[in-house]
C-alpha cells in the first residue's frame, strides 16, 4: 500500500498533563512518522469550524468548551495504513471503553476529556490536515 496521511491532535486535557512525549513515543512505536507538528490554542470560531460535523448534538456545547480551554498540539502522521493505525492506537472514544495501553486508556480522563483526536477517514484526513497545516509545512 502507499504511505498514507493522517491527522493527529492531543487535547487541551493531555498537553496540560504533560503527556506529549509519552504520547508521541507511543505513535513512533507503532512506526508512524511525524511528518508535521504545530501547538496552538484554539479560538471558537475555530472549534466551531472542526468540530462542525457534530453541531447540534447533545455533547457539541462542551466539546468546543473544551476544546478551547487550553493549548493543543496537532500533528500529521505518515506511514501504511495511517489512519486505521492511528485509531487503533488512541482506542474507543470513551476512556472507560478503550482497550488497554491504548492513548485513551491510559490518557484520557472521560468524556469529552479523551486526550487525543485522529482522522476516520481518507477524505477527513485531507480536510483536517488542511484545516492545520500548509503543503509546505508537512515534511514528508
Ligand atoms: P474524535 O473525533 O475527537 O477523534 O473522536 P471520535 O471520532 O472517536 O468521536 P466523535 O463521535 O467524532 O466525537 C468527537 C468528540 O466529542 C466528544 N464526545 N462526547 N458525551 C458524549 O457522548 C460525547 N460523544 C463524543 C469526545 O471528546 C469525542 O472525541
Ligand atoms: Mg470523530
């Protein structure tokens, strides 16, 4: 298979605990590179803008609190199979149910403190990778 692109985010609650390098050295575990990185806090308007798939939902007003009440570190990751990769590593959205030494098992706090966010698909890899970084940002 070609290398394949995906879009990594460490949540407001897992920067402020101190676990980007314990993090970061789980992803290089599984042979993944980081390709990308970028810290930055999110505004609203920004929060609002990824998350916009889950406007009106039940969870969508705490989510963007959240999501906003820290720094974040977001990151693209390179390599075979990236994104079904990535998302067996962070594990099942809730905490409580991912599988264990996941990144939301041993990361996360609950919900919508789950420490990390990662891309489901091809087509929202593309769009959340462009959300964050330009061409020449990405050192692939
Ligand atoms: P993500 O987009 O953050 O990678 O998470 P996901 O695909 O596993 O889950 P998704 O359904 O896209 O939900 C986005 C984020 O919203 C929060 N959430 N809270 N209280 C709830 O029922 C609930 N459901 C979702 C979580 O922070 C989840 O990661
Ligand atoms: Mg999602």
């Amino acid at each position: 298979m070609a290398l394949e692109r995906t879009f990594s985010m460490l949540k407001p609650d897992a920067v402020k605990a101190a676990h980007i390098g314990d993090i970061y050295q789980q992803i290089e575990a599984t042979g993944l590179k980081i390709v990308a990185v970028k810290m930055l806090q999110l505004s609203r308007e920004q929060a609002e803008g990824f998350y916009a798939e889950h406007h009106g939902k039940s969870f969508y007003e705490p989510l963007i609190a959240f999501m906003t009440e820290g720094p974040i570190m977001v990151q693209v990751l390179e390599g075979e199979h990236a994104i079904e990769t990535y998302r067996n590593l962070m594990g099942a959205t809730d905490p409580s149910q991912a599988a264990p030494n996941t990144l939301r098992a041993n990361y996360g706090s609950g919900m919508p403190a789950n420490a990390t966010h990662g891309s489901d698909s091809p087509e929202s890899a593309s769009r959340e990778i462009a959300f964050f970084f330009s061409d020449d940002e990405i050192c692939g």
